[in-house]
C-alpha cells in the first residue's frame, strides 16, 4: 500500500448505480481510490496490466468471475497473490462460500447490501492491505 495516496482497489461491478454509488461513498470519505470495472473482461484486462492494493469483485450466477480470483492467486496477474479481496453476490450456497474460502476471499456481501456493510467491507479489505504491504 502507498503510504502517500489512498490504496487502489479495483472495483467490478456489472450494474451503473451499485457501482458509482460504492465507488462514490469510497471516493467520499477517502476510503480507496476506486478504479471501477463493468465487465469481467474489462476487470481482466486492468488487473493483466496494473496493480491493486485490493479488490472487490461482484460474482454473477454463472461464476464465471472465480477464474479471475483465481488466476489472481495464481500469481498470473499484476496484483501480488495476496491481494485482499472481498466478494457481493445474490446469492450464496456452500459450494461457492467453500470456493471462496479456498481462494482466501476475506469477506462475502449478499446482494441487496446496506452501505454501511459495503462500508465495513471497504474499510476491512483496505485494512487488509496494510499486511500486504
């Protein structure tokens, strides 16, 4: 993490308003400098050529985002394996908290969230960072 400036976190988030509106309130009070992704290829394609202090990545009902958690602790991408990362999703059944849990994601948000639970998840995997670093 940048000592000088707020910690970079890539943002993916396929709906506009869930994600200017994180993005926003994260800005707001200088939580992290948010990058916002829309699309998973867009996120892949950020996260080939630029590192991030965190992410929070927005995992659909077809999963497909998991590769890209994985790839990241693979080591294939820019981020350091370790990266902190946190998840939102409709919803959740064992075998994806148990994916999840094996690819170290620190905190899982159902979808519809409060802000202030995005809050404390922004604030956890920005905290995360710092151990990281």
């Amino acid at each position: 993490m940048r000592h000088d400036t707020l910690p970079g976190l890539l943002l993916l988030e396929p709906y506009f308003v869930l994600r200017h509106t994180v993005a926003a309130v994260a800005r707001e009070l200088r939580i992290a400098d948010i990058v916002e992704a829309t699309s998973l290829d867009s996120a892949t394609q950020m996260l080939e050529h630029r590192s991030f202090d965190a992410c929070l990545v927005s995992v659909g009902d077809d999963r497909q985002e998991l590769a890209l958690i994985q790839r990241l602790r693979d080591g294939v991408l820019a981020c350091p394996p370790e990266t902190p990362i946190a998840v939102t999703a409709a919803t959740v059944d064992a075998g994806l908290v148990l994916a999840l849990k094996e690819m170290h994601v620190s905190r899982i948000v159902l979808k519809p969230f409060k802000v202030k639970v995005m809050l404390e998840t922004l604030t956890k995997i920005v905290a995360d960072t710092a151990k990281v670093a």
